[in-house]
C-alpha cells in the first residue's frame, strides 16, 4: 500500500496512472541516450530521415548499431555517435562521423568486418 495524505492514505490509482507514461515520455526527450538500430536497405545517414528503429530520425549522441542487410551506409552530413556496434559486415562512407560522449566506442561482432571511410 502506498501511503499518501489522501483518502485515509490510500494513493489515487487513477492518478498514478497518469504519473507513469509522462514520467516514461520525459525520459525519452533527452538525446545520446539510446541505441538506434539501422533499417536495412536504407542508404543515407542524416538527421531528418527515418533510417532508425521505430521509424525515427537520427539524434547526435545516440549508438548506432548495424545489423544484417545494413551493406553501405553513406553518411550525407557530420554526425556523431557515443558508439558504433557492427553485428554484420557493413561499410560507412563519406560525410563525417565523431565519436562522442565519455566512453565511446566501436565493436563488432566475430567473424564480422566494419570498414569506416569518412
């Protein structure tokens, strides 16, 4: 039982419903703080197109990670990235990529090969 000052101490569970989805959209507003993953057969990397799970564009700071079907990934504009997991053989060309954050990284799974060319 939570306890609060309302209706003998019991909590409204009304209002609590309406506490949790707020509480989960605020955390999703804060950039560089998800993995994005690639949408296969896509090509350009921006910041406007919908390349990334869940049909959403790219925000600087977040990790990018690459799966099967990824092939060439051509970057359009700079961008930055906190991380870069390669779990197929992909290739990411031109424009300009930084690694960002306090501990960035790139790794890519056995067997796998990630050429960077930017």
């Amino acid at each position: 039982m939570i306890q609060s000052p309302w209706r003998g101490g019991i909590f409204p569970v009304g209002l609590l419903t309406l506490l949790l989805p707020l509480s989960a959209k605020a955390q999703e507003e804060f950039p560089g703080s998800e993995n994005r993953v690639w949408i296969a057969g896509r090509v350009f990397w921006d910041r406007t197109s919908d390349n990334w799970d869940e049909g959403s564009s790219w925000v600087d700071g977040n990790t990018a990670e690459f799966n099967e079907g990824t092939g060439v990934v051509l970057i359009t504009e700079s961008v930055s990235a906190s991380g870069l997991t390669f779990n197929t053989t992909s290739t990411i060309a031109d424009g300009s990529i930084t690694l960002s954050g306090t501990s960035p990284s790139i790794s890519v799974a056995s067997g796998e090969t990630a050429t960077i060319d930017s």
